[in-house]
C-alpha cells in the first residue's frame, strides 16, 4: 500500500525559493575578483538567477545539458548555479587549481557547452580555447566594465546576459532523480572521474547537513565558506545556508590570513568552514598580528586531518570550537563529524580533544561499516584499521559516463579508498589513504597520525610522512619538514617531540627538512609528488640493513 501524502519533488531550486520567500532580505557579501566588497540579497540571487535561466534558454541549453563554472565563491557563482539546476541543465564545479591540460581533459568529457569564469581564468581559457572543442560560449562573470580588459574572442559578459533574461522562469517540474551537479574527483586517486549529483541527492544532503551535529547552520548565522564551491559543492553550504536563510560571505579569490580575517570581523561571521591550510595562515596572521575574532563561535575543518595545534589553537586563543569532519567529493561530500555524544560532551576540556580529532560519527543518511582485505567485518574497537567503505542517499553509485565500472560491492556499500578504525562511541578514525598506508614487516603505521604531531613541533610549517624502501621492514617511515621562516631544527629534535606521543616502532627512521611540502588542488599534502621527488632517497637505515 502505497503512503498518501504529497507528491513534492526534492529539486534544488525549492531551496533558493524558500531563501527568497521567508529570509529575501538576508544579505550574500561578496568580495569580487574586482576589488570592492558588495552586496546582495537572496531574494536578489533569485531574481537574478531566474533571469540567467531564460538567457541561458536563449542560447539554446536544455535539460541535462553541461554548463561549467571556473569560479570562486561569489554572488553572480551563486546565481549561475542556481540558474542552471533549476533549470535542469547540469552545473559542472571546475577547480581552478587543476593543470590546464587536465581541464581541457574533463571539459571534453563532460561536453560542457558554456563555461562562466572569472576574470581571473580569463588568459588561461583564451590559451586553451581551442583544446575545448566542445565549448560554445564563455561567459565572463564580470559587468562591462570589467570586460574592456578581457581578450577572449566571443566572450560574453555576465551582467549583459543575466539583463537580458525576462524575469519569470519556471523552475523544477521535473524527476527528482534528475542530474544537477557534476564535479570532478580532484585526481588523486588516479584520472579524474565525474561524480553527478541528482536534485534528489543534493536535497536530502542538505536536509542531513542542517542537523545540530552536523553544520547546525541556523537563520541567525552569518557564514563564510572559505571552501569553495569547486571543491566538493563547498560541502553543501550553498545550499545549506540558502536553506536555513544564514548571511553568506563570499570571499572571492582572496584566501588568505589577512583576508579571511578582515572579512570575518567586518561582516560578523558566526560559522566558517575550510580545510586545515587555510586555518594555518589564519592562526598564524592572528599571532603575528595580535588579532582577536570577535564574532566567530564555530569552525568546520576537514579536507585532510586536523592538527592539535589547530584545534588548541581556536580554543586558547579565541574561544572557538572546532568541529572536525571528513568526507569526498562522492559523498556530496559530508561523511562524518567530530561532534560530541553526551558521554564525550561530559569529559574534561584535554579528554575531549582525543575525539575532536578523530574524524567523527556519521549523520542519518551514511552507512559505514570496516572491512580487511579478505572484505571481512572488522570490529569496531578504536584500534583495528581498515578499509571504510559507505553507502547512503547522497553517495555516488558509479561514476559519470560508467568511468571505473562497478565501484559497489555486492552490499551496495562504496569503498572510499581511506582506512580507518571506529572506536566503541562510534567515532571513526582515518589512519591513512590505503596507497599512503606504510606497511612495515606485516604491519600498518598511519602516516597521518604522525604527521598531525610533526606538525605541532613549534618550528613546523608543514610535515609530511611517506614510507621509504627498506630491505627488513619493506617500508619504513620517513619524515619530511618545512621549517617555519628563519627557524632552525635538527633530525633530534623531531624526534624527540614525537617520543611517548607515538608507537616506538613507528617512530620514522629519518628526518629530512625540505624547502616545500607540495599541496595538490584541494589543499591536501600531494603525496604523489612527494614521493616522485624522493624517489633516488635511500633510508640511512636501509644502507645499513644492506651492508649487514
Ligand atoms: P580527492 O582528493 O581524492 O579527489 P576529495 O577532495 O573528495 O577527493 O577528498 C576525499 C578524501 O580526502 C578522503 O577520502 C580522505 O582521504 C581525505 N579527507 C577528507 N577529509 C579528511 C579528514 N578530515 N581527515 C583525513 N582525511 C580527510
């Protein structure tokens, strides 16, 4: 017997409807790639992108359609995506960050037919417009103004097209199963691969990301999303905060401490969310400067594990807690948080911490479970690693195009390439990639976790591990450091700083101080460079092994 209630399709647009119709005149701020701060509303995204939606029609884009974005977080991206889903065209994130011949790559497979961009991306797409064959137009996110400078043959200018767009356009009426969102894997795993969000998907995550511990986003809040909507749909906050009717605060393209911080004070940021880096040159500018944040009561932080010294850092020094989350791009991307369950909530300040860094419990809406090699059930004791695999509403079936065949296993659940333990309050751990994992006589040591105290040493930038080829052991783990500016440190140092806080045997069997640890397009450590630059390394320890 089937239920009786309403049939009302979970399409992305009743979101921006809902921001228009009970929170309009709550403020989106944007720094623009021009310069100035300005402002609008979300009653005035919604005019605005109903307008998009027609001129769009007017160039002749359908449902299902590829329309890319090449942009940061600003008011007009904000328009062009909700423009483009309710129209039931497909909004493809591009990331910037990527090299350009592997944008020409995903733009050709993913037939995107219009690109927005920033003037910022303007030369690199005036170079490579050729490699882009199936792209009929480029459209400048800019006014006229702003387009006296743009030298790109045919290049259309964002505010002439959204003026010549009528104003009414009806959105959504379409299946909820309908594709909205197309954003790529940054390709650290391998080629990458499209991950397509339907309407229905991206609704339900955005119901689930509302939850109290999750974002708990609420009408009073003014958000800043550093992370941007390129790098997994900005974990979900252009749509959550439209929903929950939050003051939104763009950016731009300006991530940096200074930045960051001075929009946080001006426009009374409440909530922000970034990946660790980000939260670094933050910290560090706050220190440097004796900054204070006046406003700002909650970060979310994920992306790459979460140092201590970060999480010490926001509550010392400025009273703000930090909740820590993990996800990926084919989980829409919010997969766990760090927030506390009653029994955490009732330790000490110190005891708590061990689980704010942990990476967290799963929302309603994903499945977890912890797998061996031989795809056997793991328990779930905090201390046996292994392979995480999910399953849920807003987590990918297969990847766009069939790419990588069938990624499920036979119980439906999507291996997310991490390994992990889940302690017995449920909280789950990452303990590495499984290609970053360092198997050492039989046995894993996490990288990551060595890594997030390397880097709490006082003279640490940034740290990095990789396991390094040795004859006994088959890998050993080595530590890479970037010293922080005009700083000093020896290979003693470190290790002493890690004795007692690690297994004795995991303790890396080398330090080497490198003038850089490389960040790959989502502001994670590239591990795959590293290894590439250090691919003549032999261990000291290895030498002697051999000579034994
Ligand atoms: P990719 O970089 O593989 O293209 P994503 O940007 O979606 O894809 O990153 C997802 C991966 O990032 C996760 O599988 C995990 O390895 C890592 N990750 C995300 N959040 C965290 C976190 N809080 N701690 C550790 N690793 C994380």
């Amino acid at each position: 017997m089937l239920g009786l209630m309403q049939n009302w399709p979970l399409t992305v647009d009743k979101i921006l409807d809902h921001a228009r119709n009970w929170h309009g005149d709550r403020e989106i701020v944007t720094r623009s790639v021009e310069g100035p701060v300005v402002r609008t509303t979300w009653a005035g995204v919604h005019g605005r992108a109903k307008q998009l939606s027609n001129a769009l029609k007017g160039l002749g884009v359908k449902h299902g359609d590829r329309v890319a974005t090449l942009a940061w977080n600003t008011g007009r991206h904000l328009e062009a995506w909700y423009a483009i889903m309710g129209m039931g065209a497909v909004c493809h994130t591009l990331n910037p960050r990527l090299f350009a011949e592997q944008l020409c790559y995903i733009v050709g497979h993913a037939e995107d037919r219009i690109i927005f961009t920033d003037l910022t991306f303007v030369p690199m797409l005036a170079e490579n417009r050729d490699k882009m064959p199936s792209v009929e137009h480029v459209v400048v996110m800019t006014d006229r103004e702003g387009m006296k400078g743009v030298d790109l043959p045919g290049a259309l200018c964002f505010e002439d097209l959204v003026d010549s767009g009528a104003p009414d356009f009806e959105w959504g009426g379409f299946d909820e199963n309908m594709a909205a969102a197309l954003c790529y894997t940054s390709g650290t795993t391998g080629n990458p691969k499209g991950v397509l969000y339907s309407h229905r998907s991206n609704f339900l995550h955005t119901l689930v990301t509302l939850g109290v511990d999750v974002m708990g986003l609420s009408a009073k809040d003014t958000v800043l999303p550093v992370v941007p909507m390129f790098h997994a749909n900005a974990w979900g906050l252009a749509f959550s905060c439209a929903a929950a009717g939050c003051k939104l605060v763009m950016p731009g393209q300006k991530l940096d401490g200074p930045s960051v911080h001075e929009l946080l004070e001006t426009e009374g940021v409440t909530f922000s969310a970034a990946v660790p880096t980000v939260w670094l040159g933050l910290l560090q500018h706050l220190r440097a400067t004796n900054g204070k944040l006046s406003t700002l009561k909650r970060v979310v932080i994920g992306g790459s594990a979460v140092p201590e010294a970060i999480v010490r850092g926001f509550r010392d020094e400025h009273g703000v807690d930090v909740t820590h989350a993990w996800g990926m791009t084919e989980m829409s991307p919010m997969g766990t948080l760090s927030a506390p369950t009653a029994k955490v909530a009732a330790m000490s300040d110190e005891d708590q911490l061990r689980y704010k860094l942990k990476q967290g419990r799963p929302p309603l809406g994903v499945e977890m479970k912890l797998e061996d090699d031989a795809d056997k059930r793991l328990p779930h004791d905090g201390a046996t690693f292994g392979r995480l695999l999910v399953k849920g509403p807003a987590i990918a079936g297969g990847y766009f195009k069939g790419d990588g065949g069938n990624i499920l296993d036979a119980e439906g659940f999507f291996d997310t390439g991490d390994v992990a333990t889940i302690d017995g309050q449920g909280y789950m751990q990452i303990t590495d990639r499984a290609k970053d994992v360092i198997k050492s006589g039989g046995e894993w040591i996490s990288t990551i976790e060595i890594e997030n105290i390397a880097v709490g040493h006082p003279t640490a930038a940034n740290a990095a591990v990789i396991g390094a080829y040795h004859p006994k052991w088959d890998e050993r783990p080595v530590l890479l450091v970037q010293l922080k500016p005009g700083e000093t440190a020896t290979r003693d140092d470190y290790l002493g700083f890690l004795e007692g806080k690690i297994a004795k045997w995991w303790t890396p069997d080398d330090v080497v101080f490198v003038d850089d640890i490389p960040l790959g397009a989502t502001g994670k450590i590239d591990k795959k460079l590293i290894r590439d630059r250090m691919k003549d390394y032999v261990l000291p320890t290895a030498k002697v092994a051999e000579k034994a």
